[in-house]
C-alpha cells in the first residue's frame, strides 16, 4: 500500500465529492489502485475552477480521508470512482510551501523552484514521512489541546504525580478515533461561521469566553454522513434541536424552511428577517446541495425530516 496526494477543486471539472469519492481517468488507475486500503490528503490548486483565467484556490492540502475502493465509472469509459471514508478538515489548511521548505520534495527542483511538471500530476504518490507532517501541520491545533488534555488527566501516583507522557499515538490513528473528530468538526464549522448560529445570526459567548453556538450535521453521522464542514451548520441549541426534528431545513438556495405547524412564534422572530442561513465567506466551505437535499428527504419512521 502507498498513500498519496489528490488535487481536486472548489468546483471539479470531474464529478467530485471529495467526502465520498473521488473520479479520475485511467491515467491514475496505476497509483491509485497501490492506495486502496491506506490513506490520501487532499490537495486545492490555484484554479478552483476548470476555467483557464479563474483564480483564488487556496494553494493547500485541506483534508484527509482512507481510499476504500476503486469503481468502475458506469457513464464514462476509461474512467474511475475512488470511494473514500473518514473524510476529515485541517483545523487550518496547509500551503504546499512555507519559507521555502516543500512538504512534498518532489515538488522541489534542484535549484529550489517548483516543479510545475510535477504539480501538474492530479495524483501523487509520498511517503509516509511526508504524509505524517502534512496531517501534524494541519491538526496542529487538535494535536496541541490533546496533550494537553493528556497533562491535565495524569495520574496520582502514591501521593507522586506521574509524569506526562509525550503524545505518541499514530496521527493516522487519531484521525480516525470519534472524539478527535468530534472536535475538529467542531472547531472547524464553528470557525467557518464566526461562532454564529446560520439561523439566527446570533453569537453568544459563555462567561468562560467559549461560544454556545453548536456544531450540527446536517446528513447525520448515524446515516454515513460526514465530518465534512460542507455537511456542517453552525447552530445555537434551540434552532439544533428544531433541525434535527425535521422542523427547520434549508433549501439549495439557502432559503430558511419552516414546518407549517410545531415552531414556536418566539423562534420564527428570532430567524435571519431575510429568509436564508448566515453563510461562510469561502464557497468551499458552504453546505453542499447534496446534504441539504438528504436533510430534507431523508426518511425516518416513514415520514421525511423535514416536516414542512
């Protein structure tokens, strides 16, 4: 097995959910198929657009996730699906370069400017090592409070306090453990909108300095939904509860939807007075249409989510 680099785009040319898959031609059938069964980060160019003059791609590795397998596309010849899992966000995403240092050295020339004909291969393979830095860089912020939460629950010893242990554990092992997840999808969707509810634009920090404000799945982790901040609003603990109840739901427009009977006037006040959610600044981290239209379908004891 090998682990590798994906570039893919705010809006791919190929039929792209980084979340769940990822499509690629032949071309990288050969490397990819040497992944399946290990892990891949993901990689945002300067072009977020197939378009030739668009501009403003975040030039970083954005993500993580584990190749499970590789399709067959049934509408296109000689052309893949990769099926992904355990897609998950850097607390902040990772430039290819920083202060001259590559995370990736065959992306360096010899006299220490890019190799552009290796950027320009949407598949790369690397090593471990590099991997391993990319995903410590981009959970930097995780990494940090997990030890320190490791300082804080340390043992008393016979009246000896036990000495802290350094964090050890593999950084592909904690990207998969459902309590780090919860934190960066946390941390990540909160960041994505200011630490205010989409609803209600209301941003409420408790007298510890921490925001109340919730981070909801809007495909529900029970229904293989993802960490994903595209399938992530923020929301205040009243509006979260609604939400999930199918009373509250979202159109692909970001329209505000509201069931005709079961929410309070008191709640309908307190709603954005233009109809649609608070939306993060990067089109990258908006809700993806797909896991609105899931909300508001999805069924649960035969009725729809949304109850509208």
């Amino acid at each position: 097995m090998a682990k590798a680099i994906l570039t893919t785009k705010a809006s791919p040319a190929y039929n792209d959910r980084p979340e769940e898959f990822y499509h690629f031609p032949s071309t990288y059938l050969n490397y990819l198929s040497r992944v399946v069964g290990d892990h891949i980060i993901y990689y945002e160019p300067r072009r977020p657009s197939p378009e030739d003059s668009s501009r403003g791609g975040r030039q970083a590795y954005f993500a993580c996730a584990r190749l499970d397998t590789i399709e067959p596309d049934p509408q296109t010849a000689e052309h893949y699906y990769a099926r992904v899992s355990n897609y998950l966000e850097f607390d902040n995403p990772v430039p290819f370069a920083e202060s001259g240092q590559y995370y990736e050295a065959a992306l360096r020339k010899s006299d220490g400017t890019t190799n552009r004909g290796a950027f320009g291969r949407a598949v790369r393979l690397v090593s471990d090592e590099e991997f391993d830095r990319i995903l410590k860089t981009g959970f930097a912020a995780e990494i940090k409070a997990a030890k320190t939460n490791d300082a804080k629950t340390t043992n008393d010893v016979d009246g000896l306090d036990e000495p802290a242990h350094d964090y050890v554990r593999p950084i592909v092992e904690m990207t998969i453990s459902r309590p780090f997840r919860d934190q960066v999808f946390k941390r990540g969707v909160r960041s994505a909108y200011d630490n205010r509810c989409a609803f209600t634009g209301l941003q409420l920090i408790n007298g510890g300095g921490r925001p109340e404000v919730q981070a909801a799945h809007i495909k529900p982790v029970a229904n293989n939904g993802t960490d994903s901040v595209r399938n992530g609003l923020a929301l205040s603990g009243t509006i979260h509860w609604l939400f999930d109840r199918g009373l509250l739901s979202v159109e692909d427009n970001y329209k505000i939807l509201v069931a005709k009977k079961g929410v309070p006037d008191q709640i309908t006040k307190l709603l954005n007075t233009d109809g649609t959610v608070r939306l993060p600044a990067s089109d990258s981290l908006k809700p993806h249409p797909y896991y609105l239209k899931f909300h508001r379908e999805l069924k649960f004891h035969r009725e729809n989510v949304f109850k509208g």
